[in-house]
C-alpha cells in the first residue's frame, strides 16, 4: 500500500530536529564551563548569546538531507537561499560535504536511485555507462530501412496498402531526404 510520507521534509525535520539538539547540548555545555578551550572565541559573558540552536538545526538539516540525497552544491545553494546568510555557506558546505561522505561509505547510493531501482523504474546507473563515443547515428536505423511515406509520390492506392502491410500506429512523412512531418495510423484512416 502507498502511502504519500515524502522524503524531502521529513528528511529536512528530523535534521533539523537533531541539530537542534546538538545545539542546546552545545549551548548548555557553554553555560557550565565558559572557560573551556573550544568557548574561546565567545564572549567571556555567559547570558552573551554565543551559540545559536536554530543555526545548529539548519546545519543538521542541511547535514541530514545531504547525506539521505547524495546532494552536494544544489543543497548547499537552497539552504543558502533559505537562510540568505553568506556567513553560513561555509558551515554548512563542511557539514553537507562530510554527511555525503558518511553516506557514500555506508552504501553507494543515495534514497532517490535506490527508491528507482525499488520500483523497477528504467534507468541507465553511470556505474554501467561508458561512453566509447557513440552518436546517435551509430544506433539509428538509415532512411533506406524506414517505413516512411514520400510526400509527392505516395498514391491513395499505395498508402492502404501501406496501411495494411504494417501494424505502426504513425509514420513519417518526407520530401526526398527531409522530415516534413508525422502523420499517425488514426490521422491517415480518418482523412482516407
């Protein structure tokens, strides 16, 4: 049974919640020992704001949603959005990069291709795909081996045959080597 849960904002809030936590952890170890080594750069004051819990949970966010999606510079250009603080970017592309990371040594991929492969969708992984310089002619079939319809030379009586002979729901239409159009099976027995 389907059930429509979402990925991206309950990844986004169990981040944010869990940073958060970091956060209020952080801000009380900064109330009980002011002095410590890693405090130095806060203002000697303890009632002087210096951690800030809400910054934590938008690191935990960003943190938990690089790490389940595999993304890397886009979710650092829409939390930047989001929070608009260039002061920012820097933290969170540290906790975005290092979440990835943790992630690719847990399993190769991220929620997104696994959930495709769950579903059996087709997809073309970049593990399997190597490019040998293949174009698209390499693997088109040339105009001699096409059922196509010749658009000054095609009588009536040719085109039902045509019609008859294929089972193709559409073909194209030509004027010597040009594409001049697509006229489909219902178009042709309607307009015959």
């Amino acid at each position: 049974m389907m059930i429509p849960a979402g990925i991206f904002l309950p990844t986004i809030a169990v981040g944010a919640c869990l940073g958060r936590a970091v956060g209020l952890l952080t801000q009380g170890l900064y109330r009980a020992y002011p002095d410590a080594w890693i405090f130095l750069s806060c203002p000697p004051d303890p009632s002087e704001r210096c951690i800030s819990p809400g910054f934590y949970a938008v690191l935990g966010a960003s943190a938990m949603l690089g790490g389940v999606t595999r993304m890397t510079i886009s979710l650092v250009v829409i939390v930047f959005e989001l929070t608009g603080a260039l002061s920012h970017v820097l933290p969170i592309m540290i906790c975005v990069m290092t979440s990835k990371w943790v992630g690719d040594a847990m399993g190769k991929d991220g929620i997104y291709s696994v959930w495709i492969a769950m579903r059996q969708y087709p997809w073309l992984p970049p593990v399997t795909y190597h490019d040998r310089g293949e174009t698209g002619a390499d693997i088109m079939k040339s105009l001699d081996h096409l059922v196509v319809i010749d658009d000054e030379r095609l009588s009536v009586k040719e085109l039902v045959a045509l019609l008859d002979k294929y089972d193709y729901n559409g073909f194209p239409v030509v004027r010597d080597v040009h594409l001049v159009g697509f006229a489909t099976r219902e178009k042709i027995k309607a307009a015959l």
